[in-house]
C-alpha cells in the first residue's frame, strides 16, 4: 500500500537517471547507423522486412499511389512504435 496517494505520479528513476530519457533513447539503439561497407546482421535483417513490406505495399497500388507507400511506411512505424513506448511503464 501507498503511504502517499500520489506516490503513484512520481518519475521512476534507475541510477538517478530518469527512466523517461532511457526510454526515449532506446529505439536510436534499435537503428544503428555504421559506415562499414558490410552491415551485421541485425541491420541486414531490418533491411530485408522493410523491403519486404514495401513490396507487399506497391505491389496493390497504381503508379499514383506507390508514390506514397514511402510515407505510409513511416506513418506506421512511427504509431507503431509510439503504442510500444505507451506500454512501458
């Protein structure tokens, strides 16, 4: 049980670093950038799942609407990641 009933609302904090900039930070660990001629694997992998699914997209639209497949992929990584970061606590 609380002793405080808004103990609740404090920032929770690790090392006295608050959680909030770790969190933020984490998904620029996720998408490395490297000058290296040759990617690891886990790059190579990211890669492969957008071309993927950016092949999948054009693949239903006109020359009109592939036009836009660029930024509904980013629209969609982008909630996509933003409803991952919401159920962290």
């Amino acid at each position: 049980m609380n002793e405080n009933l808004f103990t609740s609302f404090t920032t929770p904090v690790i090392l006295g670093l608050p959680l909030v900039t770790l969190i933020v930070l984490f998904p620029s660990l996720l998408f490395p950038t490297s000058n290296r001629l040759v990617s690891n694997r886990f790059v190579t992998l990211q890669q492969w799942m957008l071309q993927l699914v950016s092949k999948q997209m054009m693949s239903i639209h006109n020359s009109k609407g592939q036009t836009w497949t660029l930024m509904l992929m980013s629209l969609i990584l982008f909630i996509g990641s933003t409803n991952l970061l919401g159920l962290l606590p």
